[in-house]
C-alpha cells in the first residue's frame, strides 16, 4: 500500500467514526456551548463580559455551525440535534488542522512519510480525541491547530502565514499571545531582521482586523468601570476564567490542585498555582531552554510543549478539553529528532485523563446524569486524584526531558560513576528520617503547618544525599550533580518505595488488597534493574501503579505522615523517570 | 493495497455511515422527535429537562452529581448544573406526595443553597428554564410561572418579555408574558420578578422554548459578575474557607432548619475564629424572607479583604449551627453595545452561501494536499 492511500485510509476511517458519533451524541459541553452562543447570536449578549476567554475565531467558527441550521428552520426544519451535530464540526476543522499540521512538521523532522502517517493516524485515530471531536464538540484543537500551523510555516520560512495563524490562535483562545516572544526571538535569531518586523507587522495588523468588533466595547467598558475593565482584562481575557487560582479547587482532576486540595493542604500551597506561577516559570523554562539548545525548529515546537504543560500543571482550573491544548504537541514530541520523549509518555498521559474523566462527566461547570456511571471503575474520588498525580508527575517528568538537553547530559554523565557505595550512606539518613516522622506524628500530632518545613528537610536530605554520593565537597552540590547518575537513583527510589509502604503499612490500612499490592510493587520494583523489554515494561507499569497507589492511600488515609514520607519518593519518582529516560538515549547512542 | 481498494474501503464506510443515519432519517422524514427513543439511552448525555429541580443560586459544587428524590425510592435526575441557572421545579411525585427530598451525592463534600420550591409555594410551578433561551418538556401544567432574578441598577422602568416557542426558540410562538420592573435598592442589588402566563395543550412529548427579551435600555446582562455571582458564590457551612474577589459582598445566612437564633442576641461573625468582622445585635429587620426559607442578609463592604478564612458564626457567644452561608458579590451593570450578529438573521442567506463557497475551497485545498 503507498503512503497516500494509507493516509487516505486512516482519513476515511477517523472521518467516519466522527461522522457515526455526531448525531447520535449529546453531551452537555456542547450544550452549554451551544446555549451560550445562542445567549450571544441570538439574545445578543455581549461576548466580552459573557464569555471572556474566547476570542472572534471561535464565535466565527460557532456562528458558520449556527447558518445552516438557521436556514434549515426557515425551510421548517427545527430538529436541534441538527444544530448539535453541527456545533461539533468546529472542532473536526481543528482536528482536521492538526492532523494536516502533525503529519508536515512530523515529516520535516523524520523525513519519513510512513513515520509521519503513523505519528498522525496515532492522533486522528485517538480514542479520547475523537470522542473530544465528536461527543464533547470541543474547539480547542482548532487553537492548537493554528499553532501547529504557525510553526510548520515558520519552520518553512513562510512569515506572513505564520503571523496570521498564530493570530488565528491567539483570537480562538488568547493565551497562545504568550508564544509571540517565541515566535519573534525564533525568527529574529534565525533568519533575517527585516523577518521580525514582518512577523510582528503581520501579527499586530491581523489582530486588529480580529479585534475591530471589540475595540467599542472596550471602550465603554473602561468608560464604565475601570477597576472591572482591568480585572476582565487581566483574570478573565487571558483565558483563565474566573476561578483560576483562587478557590479551593476541590473538584479539579486534572493535575496537581485536586490532590493537594484534597490532601488538606491547599492553604499553604495554593498560592504557588495560579496565572503569576505559570508565567514566571514558563520564562524561566524558555529561558533555559534556549540557552541550552540552539535555536532550531524543535525550540519552537519544544517551547510550545512546555508553555501548554506547565499551564497544565499550575493552572488549577484544568478542563479536561484543556488537555488537548498538550496532546498534540507531547506527541510531536516523541518524534525522536524533535523531543525524543517516550511514547508511552504519550498514551499513558491521554489514558490516565481518560480514566479520570472519560465520557460521564461535562466539564466543571457542567453534570449530567450518565447512566453507566456507576459501573465506572475509576469513578471515586481517591483513585481519579491519584490518577492525576500521575498525570501531573507524567507532564512534569516531560518539562525536565524537553529541557535537558541531550549534549550536556551525556558529558554529566561522564562525570558519574557510582558503583560501590555504601548502601547504608543512603538508608541511615532515610531511616533516621522515617524515625523522626513517625516520632513527630506520635507526639506532636499531625498539624499541617509542619508540612512545609518537612518538605524543606527531605529535600535536604535527599540533596545532601545525592551530594554525599557524588563526593562533591564540603557536601555542597550543583543542580548538574542531582541528573548524574542512575543506580543511585534507581536505590533512592526502592528505598523511597520501601519508606512510604511501610508507614503505609504501621499506619494500620488492615486491608489485605493492600497487603497484596504493596507485595506486588515490591517484586516489581526489584526488577528495575532488568535490561530487558519485559523487564522495562514491569518498571514502566510498576513505577506508575506505585505512584498511583501511593497517591490513593494518601488520600483515603489523610495520613500526614504519608504525605510527608510521599515526598522524597516523589522526587525520586521523577528522577527516576529523567534518569531512565537519559540511560537508554546513551545506552541506544553508544 | 491498490488504489482501487482503498476507494472500495472508503464507500463501504460512506454506506455503513448512511445506514447508521436511518433511525435519525426516519425520525425526520416522521416528524416526530419520539421515534428517537429507540436510540439507547446511554447515547443520551445531554440533560433530560423534565422534572429535573433547582435554582442553583449559590451552588459552589465542583464535584459530584446533584440527585433529587421526589421520595426515597422514587425516580431521581441529575441536574445539569450551569453557572446562571434559575429554575424551579415540580414532578408529579411530589404533586402527590406533597414534598421532596434532596439528596446531594459526591464528595469531596460541596456546599449547595438550593431554593427548594414546595408545591404550593410561590413560585414551584412545573416548569423548567432558565433565562437565555433554554428548551425544557413540560410535565402537564398549562400554568407556566417563570421566575428570573434580574440585576437592576436603573431607576427607570424596564419592559421585560418572555416568549414560550415551540419546537426551537425561533419556533411559533405559544405564549408571552410582558413585565415591567422597577426597583431601586441598595440591597439586594437584584430583583425577582415572576412571569406568568397562561399556554394549554402542551405535550409532554415535545420539547419547548423559553426566551426572554427586554425592550428599552439594557439593564441586566449577565455579566462575568453576574454569572460567577449564580454559579461559584461560596455556599458552606460554618468554618469553610471562602475566596474573594472584590467589592462589597452581601452575606446571607441560612440557619438551620429555620432555627433562628432569637431577637436581641448579639451576633458575631469571626474571621479565622478570631478576628470580629462583623457584629450586630439581631432584630427582626435583620431578616428577610426568600421563598420559605429565612436567612439573615448581611450586607458589608469588604473590598480590601482578599480572603475570608474559616467563618463562624457565632450568637451570644456560642457558635450557632446553621445550614449554610452565601456570599454574593455585588453585579457589574455595564451596559455595553451589543455586537455586530446581534441581529444577523436577515443576512442568513447571503452568510450561507459565503460559507458554502468556503467550505468547498476548503475541501478543495484539503484534496490537493492529501493529493500531493
């Protein structure tokens, strides 16, 4: 079969489950969209203070699925599943794009066309995102569909297109603004100057085209209130909504803040999530970024990866249609001359968010009655929290891959060697530490307000750890020495493992599921030292359950000392998982 | 595979495809929205409206589902909730048994102030809707009552029209109700006007459409204010946190079971179980009556306060139990130009072409990619 008939085939079949799935689905995303542009099309409500956040593509596309609906009921015609089924080919043209976008960058980086079908059929094909397309109806793959689009001309050279889809992308869903200093600095390092002032010319005159229909609104909305001009223009107009950050995000499955939220923590935590945290460390990731990687045309799709994960994981208000805001591009990024992450980063991130939230609830401002609910395995609250811990640490565990970049790791590496130390310079701290929690919890209690001066202690003794291990002097370590080396790691990670299950286990979860489970992760985790795929395969599953697990007994025990004990092993975690991932690429360049 | 397969592949699925089509292809050749049923209901996500319950005015749910039991082992729905829902509600069960029952589900544990509506009540009525144009399945009732909440900051009268459709909400239209409201207040800054009007023969099988229209000077919108003010207004009970944004809020107490606390106590609301943000010595001016629940209504200015901790309330210096606190923030009324599709009806068809044409250049230029 040639390749264009294989992209034909996998066109034909994901258009048809699409178009199968459209009419006969309802969902009340879509609903709540449709009832919403109805308020503004036909009530006439003004956009800006009813729904900020979505900018003039998106009531463009939303009215185009309004027209023919419209002329059919001046025929007679009144059938809203029509208008409906309608609502959702706004999000097909997104995936559409993206599938179209995929498959050229893919090509540029691969030059393999069978790589770039594949790599596209595996995002087309997608169970979550056809049921995104064609149950939710969700527009946001239109917004990352001009992304993609705006890098692949950028890529090709091509300003002027560029500039208007990013701007295309930036009036679906503002928040893509934020990568105009990407595009800008790209174009600026790596082509000529007059290129800048063309990209940022184009960007700004298609913007005001866009933006025209607003500009009498804002100004009476300034004439009117100013303090709630700026506080539209600064919580709501960026895309955020109105509860980013600030409130108890109790019910957010989708990253961190549900767990943490839920752990009792929030409190003291919470005002590290939020729009000030996602800016200022999408910055500093950029930053180091392109200070460590040459300016190529991976920065520009790495940058993009990170921006959208990062907002993933702070953000506290994650929708579930806000993840394909990162799923196309965590996929460009498997592509092994681009981002070389694992794949099955890829499909276990879209099938933990799956399991959290996959087709029996709307979104957060949304429920329905799903009558298969109850059948649900993962359908309680612990489990689709630990999930997401899972799915955060995944994102997180990414953001440290896309920005290491392989040529500094490799000569890091050189520089590590641990073969034989003592295994007690690892476990006496970590005992020493066990004791000292469990002592605390007995007499002192466990006041949460302990919790941030433990995480400071078991940072240290896991830093000291590893400086203790590299012999660096005076037990002073560089931020370098903690990405060195892999048996430590490895040791760090079953000692943590071992750490949390027994406090699990004095902490009296009489239960004998967990008994078999804890059995099961530890077996499991001694294979982490198997080179072969089974026994990779058995890390990769072990590490996930374990850390799911952990996050599920945490929960339902509302134990502090979980919690606590949690930490080291969550750094450890993720180490494990960078450090792993650094091994095979040496393992496989050598 | 030839090329010659692949094409044999792709009518296949277009066949299957049209064949899938044939229950929704007789439905409309039938005319009859009911033929749909036989499509399983687990397709069915969208929200069932009939007899489903609830204004959600101060619901801060964020997880879990909302159950109603008109009786313990009687039927129960789950309510679509939305950020500015108004509704009220009455299923045959409770005609008959005169009450229900409701039940919250799902945990974490959220607060929720539900105006329940009793038969009998002022405003519980069969009906189902909410105020930008929503569908609902009437139960038999020929009396539609419809009560909106509308923000009002405007001296001046205000014409305010709700239209019952049949079929779609630009369908023939059934009934109207033509309100005129005036109010002025500082408090609440909101007014509640109910509509009524009189429509008969209504099947219970059919869908219906309510919308409302306001003539003259644009007086509410439903703001970013106004709809965060319906949908995430803090609603707990005693020692949660609350968030808040700006302005002056309006607190609102609901005690519990309608216990109030008597007259003259002295009533302390405390910050963080220490700090006094509020005291008064209670009186019956104090209250105001809602529906058939009391709550005691606050209004303070607390702008400068960017987060409440852990309230309490506490008469004659004992913590009072209650059932739960609301806390409304104040509206924004801008009153704003409407946007260019404010009306865009007449242009339908000209649009309508313009989007045939660029759908086919669209398909076109799809096909000479997929071509080279």
């Amino acid at each position: 079969m040639n390749d264009r008939n294989r992209l034909l085939l996998v066109l034909a079949f994901g258009l048809f489950l699409r178009f199968l799935l459209m009419p006969y689905t309802w969902h009340c995303h879509t609903w709540e969209q449709m009832t919403g542009e109805a308020m503004r099309f036909i009530l006439g409500f003004d956009p800006i203070l009813t729904d900020p956040g979505f900018g003039l593509v998106y009531r463009l596309f939303n009215m185009a699925s309004y027209i023919p609906y419209l002329v059919l009921n001046g025929l007679g015609v009144y059938y809203p599943f029509i208008l409906e089924s309608f609502f959702k080919m706004s999000s097909l043209a997104g995936d559409l794009l993206t599938f179209v976008a995929l498959y050229e960058i893919c090509l540029h980086f691969s030059k393999n066309k069978r790589t770039s079908i594949g790599l596209a059929s595996v995002y087309f094909l997608n169970p979550f995102v056809i049921i995104n397309c064609a149950v939710w109806g969700s527009t946001e793959t239109l917004m990352t569909g001009f992304i993609l689009l705006a890098i692949l001309y950028c890529i090709r050279k091509r300003i002027i297109r560029s500039a208007i889809f990013l701007s295309l992308a930036t009036f679906t869903r503002y928040l893509p603004f934020f990568l105009l200093p990407v595009f800008l600095v790209y174009v600026w390092r790596t082509m000529k100057s007059r290129d800048m002032t063309r990209f940022l010319g184009t960007f700004l005159l298609s913007c005001s085209v866009l933006s025209i229909q607003y500009l009498w609104n804002f100004l009476v909305l300034f004439q009117s209130t100013q303090s709630g001009f700026w506080e539209y223009v600064f919580m709501s107009w960026l895309g955020g909504g109105p509860t980013g950050g600030r409130t108890l995000p109790l019910g957010f499955k989708h990253n961190f803040t549900g767990f943490i939220a839920s752990a009792g923590v929030w409190p003291y935590i919470g005002s590290f999530f939020g729009y000030p945290a996602f800016i200022l460390l999408s910055l500093v990731s950029m930053f180091v970024l392109l200070k460590r990687s040459s300016w190529s045309p991976r920065s520009l799709v790495l940058c993009t990866l990170i921006f959208f994960a990062l907002f993933t994981i702070i953000y506290p208000l994650t929708q579930p249609h806000r993840l394909f805001w990162v799923i196309p591009f965590l996929l460009l990024a498997t592509v092994p001359s681009l981002g070389n992450i694992p794949t099955y980063y890829f499909h276990a991130f879209w099938i933990s968010n799956f399991a959290i939230e996959p087709l029996i609830e709307g979104n957060f401002w949304t429920y329905f009655n799903f009558p298969l609910q109850q059948y649900w395995p993962f359908d309680n609250w612990p489990l689709k929290y630990s999930l997401s811990l899972f799915s955060g640490m995944l994102l997180l565990s990414v953001i440290f891959l896309c920005l290491i970049s392989r040529t500094n790791l490799e000569s890091m590496k050189s520089k590590a060697d641990f073969e034989s130390r003592s295994l007690w310079s690892i476990f006496v701290p970590f005992l020493v530490f066990s004791l000292f929690e469990i002592l605390r919890v007995v007499y002192l209690g466990p006041e949460y307000y302990y919790i941030p001066l433990e995480l400071l202690i078991g940072f240290l003794i896991v830093a000291n750890l590893w400086g203790y291990l590299h012999e660096s002097k005076a037990g002073i370590i560089k931020c370098q020495d903690i990405l060195t080396t892999s048996k430590a790691a490895k040791l760090l990670y079953l000692l943590s493992v071992v750490v949390v299950l027994f406090v699990v286990t004095i902490s009296q979860v009489d239960n004998p599921v967990f008994l078999l489970v804890q059995i099961l992760l530890l077996v499991s985790v001694w294979s982490v030292n198997k080179r072969s795929t089974l026994g990779l395969n058995i890390q990769r599953v072990s590490s996930a359950v374990t850390l799911i697990y952990i996050g599920y007994v945490a929960l339902i025990m509302q134990n502090v000392l979980v919690f606590v004990t949690m930490l080291p092993y969550l750094f450890s975690w993720l180490y494990l998982q960078v450090d792993g991932k650094i091994t095979s690429d040496s393992t496989q360049s050598s | 595979m030839s090329t010659k397969k692949v094409k044999g592949i792709i009518l296949l699925l277009i066949t299957l495809l049209l064949l899938s089509y044939a229950p929704l292809i007789n439905a409309c050749i039938n005319q009859s929205w009911s033929n749909m049923k036989n499509v399983p209901n687990y397709w069915s996500w969208k929200p069932n409206f009939a007899g489903q319950i609830t204004d959600l005015h101060g619901a801060n749910s964020t997880d879990g589902a909302i159950i109603i039991n008109s009786t313990e082992q009687g039927p129960s729905w789950t309510v679509w909730k939305s950020d500015v829902w108004i509704a009220s509600f009455m299923t045959k069960q409770m005609r008959d048994s005169g009450y229900a029952s409701l039940r919250i589900k799902g945990d974490p544990p959220f607060g929720l102030t539900p105006f329940i509506a009793y038969p009998g009540s002022d405003w519980g009525e069969e009906l189902m809707t909410q105020y930008r144009g929503q569908s609902f399945r009437p139960l038999a009732s020929s009396l539609w009552k419809v009560r909106l909440k509308i923000g009002n900051n405007d001296t001046s009268p205000q014409n305010v029209t709700v239209r019952l459709h049949q079929d779609s909400w630009t369908g023939p239209e059934l009934g109207r109700s033509v309100e005129s409201i005036s109010y002025t207040g500082p408090y609440p800054k909101a007014v509640f006007v109910d509509f009524v009007m009189m429509v008969s023969g209504l099947d219970t099988e059919k869908t219906y459409y309510l919308t409302i229209d306001r003539v003259g000077k644009e007086v509410w919108l439903m703001s970013r204010q106004d709809s965060y003010n319906y949908g995430s207004c803090a609603s707990s009970v005693n020692g949660d946190t609350y968030d808040v944004y700006s302005r002056d809020l309006d607190f609102k107490i609901w005690f519990y079971q309608g216990k109030t606390p008597p007259e003259a106590s002295r009533v302390q609301i405390l910050l963080n179980n220490h700090t006094i943000f509020n005291e008064f010595t209670l009186n019956s001016s104090k209250f105001d009556s809602m529906s058939i629940e009391k709550y005691l209504s606050i209004p303070i200015d607390i702008r400068l306060v960017k987060t409440l901790n852990l309230i309490n309330v506490t008469v004659n210096g004992a913590v009072w139990r209650i059932e739960s606190i609301a806390i409304e923030e104040d509206y924004l009324f801008i009153d704003t130009p409407s946007p260019f599709w404010h009306s865009f009806a007449p242009y339908i068809f000209p649009l309508f072409v313009l989007e045939v044409i660029v759908a086919l250049v669209a398909i076109k230029e799809f096909r000479k990619w997929i071509k080279k």
